[in-house]
C-alpha cells in the first residue's frame, strides 16, 4: 500500500447484495473502485449489526487490492488481531469507542496493518493531534454512524478542514464517510480528503448483473472530486 493524496474511491459493500459479497467486491473493482470499504457494526456502539471477521475473511480472496474495514464496535481490541488475520490491510477504530484509542492504535499497527482512527460527527478534530505519530488514516464521519443512505453533514467539512492542517506534511489520508455522492464529493476534496467511501451513491441502480452502472456511478464521484463536471 503506497501512499498518495489522489482521489480514491470506496464503496462501502452495506450497500451491496448482502448474499453475495464476493462477486459484488469482483463488480466494483473491475469497474474503477480503488479501496472496498468494509462496515463492521456491533449493534452497541451503534444501533445496527452487520458481521464479523469470519465475513471479511470470506471476502478477502475476492479482493485484489484495499480492504478498508471500518470497525464500529466497543470494545474494538478484543477483536483487532481476528480482523488483521483476516486480511484487513487497514483496520479503523473509533475514537469515541473506549478509554484507551492510544492503546488501541499501538495494537493494530502491530498486527502490520494500517492504522485509522475515526471521529463522529460530534468530535472535534483536535482530538486527533495527540495521535497523529501513530496513524495512518483519520476517518471523518459525515453522518452519524450505523446506517447507509443518510444526508451528509455539512459541518464536517470545516472539521475536515482542520484535520487536513494538522496532519501537515504526514502521510496521513483523511476519508470521508457518510453521504458523499457527486454533489458532495467535491466540497470534501477541497477540505483535503482523499478516499472517498460512498455506498448508496455506487450500489444505486447498479446489480453485478448490470455492473456498468457501479461504473458509471464511481466515475461521477470521481470526477465530480476531481473538478471535472460530466
Ligand atoms: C455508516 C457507514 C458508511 C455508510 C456510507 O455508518 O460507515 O460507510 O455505508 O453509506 P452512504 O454512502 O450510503 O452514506
Ligand atoms: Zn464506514
């Protein structure tokens, strides 16, 4: 995993076919997805369940590059070396998810994965600064936690802001995740993001029978981050 500030694009499989994982991470890379954004959801730290490690295991030999797991549960270090053996390449905890986030980020980096801390929408992005020698991603929810398909909140592009000034010259990325569609993506991308997960904005309309759309829908966002209007 190299490190640039390009635009990435991440589909978030909660809006796949939840019966057939592994070909839909097939459809979306082949269409242009850079990462595969993957929600693992307690139903305690937020109020939704989706699945475990032994899901992303599965899905992992259908993944040619990034499997980008997004943990949202507590407690989250109990579970980090299962996610790591299952072949996470980054692992993201939650900053809001326990005492101890220092601690937390020191035990995924040691498995060998790529560290992300996340911040929901009511963290301000000063509480990454104590963290940024130890992080390789700064996660900025733009809708709370727990659902697809929920409108983007605007605020958090000024808190996207002020993570890109504290991270510098680090090679940190900042993802956005939460309501980023052609519309949103580009004001995110001015604050300084550059993976960019999107869920219902890649899935909608699209099927791995009609994997085109997945296509046409990454290539909108993409574009729309990159100032380029289709
Ligand atoms: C929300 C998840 C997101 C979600 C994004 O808790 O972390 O990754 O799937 O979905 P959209 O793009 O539909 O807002
Ligand atoms: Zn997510």
């Amino acid at each position: 995993m190299s490190f640039d500030r390009t635009i990435k694009i991440a589909p978030s499989i909660l809006s796949a076919d939840f019966a057939n994982f592994g070909a839909e991470c097939e459809a979306i890379e082949a269409q242009g997805a850079d990462w595969v954004h993957v929600d693992v959801m307690d139903g305690h730290f937020v109020p939704n369940i989706t699945f475990g490690p032994t899901t992303c295991a599965a899905i992992r030999p259908h993944i040619k590059g990034v499997m980008d797991v997004h943990l949202m549960i507590a407690p989250v270090d109990p579970y980090i070396e299962a996610f790591a053996k299952a072949g996470a390449d980054v692992i993201t905890a939650h900053i809001e998810a326990g005492p101890h986030i220092h601690r937390t980020l020191q035990a995924i980096r040691a498995t060998g994965a790529r560290a992300g801390v996340a911040l929901n929408p009511g963290t301000p992005a000063s509480a990454i600064e104590p963290l940024l020698d130890m992080i390789d991603l700064v996660c900025v929810m733009t809708v709370n936690p727990g659902f697809g398909g929920q409108s983007f909140i605007a605020s958090q592009i000024e808190t996207t802001r002020k993570v890109r000034d504290l991270i510098g010259n680090r090679p940190i990325h900042i993802e956005i995740d939460g309501g980023v569609d052609p519309k949103t993506a580009p004001l995110v991308a001015q604050a300084g993001a550059d993976v960019l997960v999107a869920g219902s904005a890649v899935f909608r309309g699209g099927s791995v029978s009609s994997p085109d759309i997945y296509g046409q829908n990454i290539r909108a966002i993409r574009e729309a981050a990159q100032g380029v209007y289709v």
